[in-house]
C-alpha cells in the first residue's frame, strides 16, 4: 500500500455553503500528519470525507486502500477515530468502556484485547476506576485505548489534546510517534504549534481550502517570510501601540506579540528593515533578525484574506510514487 489516505478533489456542501473543497491529500503508512486551521475551516468535515463516514459530493480516493465511497464500511472496521469530545460512558470503568468496545467489533479475544489495551497505554492500575472521574488526560489514554483496541492500520485523531495539561500532551504524543514507528499512520488535527512541529508532515486547511502542504521547513520556506523581533522592556500596551503604529507601514505583512517581544514579518526584507529601524529610531527597543517560525507562517495565512490567496499548486509526483 502505497498511501495509507489518498484522496482527489473532495468537494463538500452543506446547504449552499461549500465546506471542503478541492481537498486532495495523501499520507504515507507510518507518517504522522498533522492538520491545521482555525475553527470552521472544515478540518473536521475533511477527516469524515475521508474515512467514509460521510459521502463527499464530488472528488475520489482510497483509505487504507478502500474506496472512500464504496466501501466504506471496510475503512471503519480498520481506523480508529477519536472525536473531539469524550464520547464514553461516565458511569462505566475503564475496562467496562474498553470491554463494550471490543463486544462492537465483536472481538473474538475480547479479553485478551482488552487487557493488551489496559497495559499498553499505563491503564493497569485505573482498570475499575469510573471513566467519569478520570482527568483529562487520563480520559485521553482511555480515548486512545479505544481507538487502538482493534488494532486499526490508521488513527484519525481530531484535536485530541484540546484542554489536556502539557505534561499528558508530551505523554500522548510520545505514544503516536511508538505506533508510527510500528507502521500505523496517523492524522492529526491541532491547534498547538509544539504539536505541529513534531508531525512529520502537515497541511494548513482555511475556508475548505488547503494552502500549504509538507514539512514544517518547507512550509516556512514556500511562504517566503522575513521576520524581525523588538525586544526590550515594553508593557503590554506599549507592544499593542507599536503593534498598531506598524501595522500600516510599508513592508510590514503582520505583526503578532510573543512574550516582551513584537514579531513583524513581510516579504520585502529591505523594505521590512528600512520601516523598522526608522519607527524604532530613538526608542529603547532592540532589533533582532530572527527565524520565522512556523506560528508566524500560520499568523499569516489564518489572516490573509480569502480573495488574495494563491492556490496551493499540488507537486507533482515522482516516477514510481
């Protein structure tokens, strides 16, 4: 199996408002990839379309090598999705959760399974506690057993750490990147910019529409962004008035605060350089040139407008793949 998703030009509606579209992707089997934009731009509509449960209303692809409309059932009994929210019974044990599970694929070593699962994932010692009562991120684990219970080639995770302490974040991550290395891919969607960074690949999604697509460096890079920070004892109020007066100079794309620091990015370094020594002349700031980051290139594409942006052009394939 060449791709473990690979789709082409999924087109969704819901009324008259198109919610994916054109989304073509592909992601290799062991690869984590993550999946980013902000709320309501269809990330989660686009895990659905291609996992099978819903029917996208244009486009083609295979999940795991099954045709994502006609045969769809074949794609669920092989993935493994977890929603947003935790969707178990409270009023159940860890176990009793993971056992109803098994019941439902109908696991002929239901038992067995589920033991495998408690170990696995650390759940051992909270087998019998009620899933109601558990943490965040212990609900996570109990998430992520769940998911992995029928021993799925492909994990569909949909903010999965939202609301969960670093300290369980660091923990689950560690976790993908173990099933990754056995050959499980994974689709991941987040909001967290230390998460995006330790995806092997990314997509950025805005409006249904992908703009950016690869590796963080190379999604940096095809932005082709300068980025300078001001530094120095400033107030919060005193980083939003120099935030506010650069906003309208020539060169500056955005400006977005980062602890006691100001970061403006643009395009044109030469330009972007002029303005800024200019409107910091006198004030006791220092300029530094510094990396643009991968949450300035994501700033910048959550607010460039819809009607100016460039398409994404797709790269083309090698001979073979």
């Amino acid at each position: 199996m060449k791709f473990a998703i690979d789709v082409r030009g999924l087109n969704k509606y819901f009324g008259k408002k198109k919610v994916v579209d054109d989304l073509s992707l592909q992601v290799r089997p062991g690869e984590i990839f993550g999946f980013l934009g902000p709320n309501g731009s269809g990330k989660t509509t686009s895990i659905r379309l291609m996992c099978g449960l819903l029917t996208p209303d244009s486009g083609s692809g295979t999940c795991l090598g099954y045709d994502i409309i006609a045969e769809s059932d074949a794609i669920k009994r092989n993935v493994g999705y977890m929603t947003q929210r935790f969707s178990f019974w409270e009023d159940l044990s860890i176990r009793e959760n993971l056992d109803f599970i098994a019941r439902v694929y109908q696991m002929p070593d239901r038992k067995a399974s589920v033991e495998n699962a408690l170990n696995n994932l650390g759940l051992k010692a909270r087998a019998n506690q009620l899933a109601g009562t558990l943490s965040g991120g212990w609900k996570q684990r109990l998430a992520l057993a769940a998911c992995m219970l029928h021993r799925p080639a492909l994990l569909l995770l949909d903010e999965p750490t939202a609301g969960v302490d670093p300290s369980a974040r660091r923990d689950f991550w560690e976790e993908l990147h173990r099933l990754a290395a056995q050959g499980i891919s994974v689709l991941v969607s987040t909001h967290y910019m230390d998460e995006a960074e330790r995806c092997h690949k990314l997509a950025y999604i805005s409006h249904g529409a992908l703009l950016a697509q690869g590796t963080a460096q190379e999604i940096v890079a095809a932005q082709q962004l300068f980025t300078w920070a001001i530094k120095g004892k400033m107030t919060d109020e005193s980083l939003t008035q120099l935030s506010d007066v650069l906003a309208s100079k020539p060169g500056v794309l955005q400006t977005a605060a980062f602890g006691n620091a100001l970061h403006v990015t643009g395009r044109d370094p030469l330009m972007l350089e002029k303005t800024l020594r200019e409107t910091v002349a006198g004030l006791p700031h220092e300029m530094v040139r510094t990396e643009t980051s991968l949450e300035d290139v994501f700033i910048h594409l959550m607010r460039t407008p819809k009607e100016t942006r460039e398409p994404l052009q797709e790269q083309p394939r090698k001979v073979g793949q």
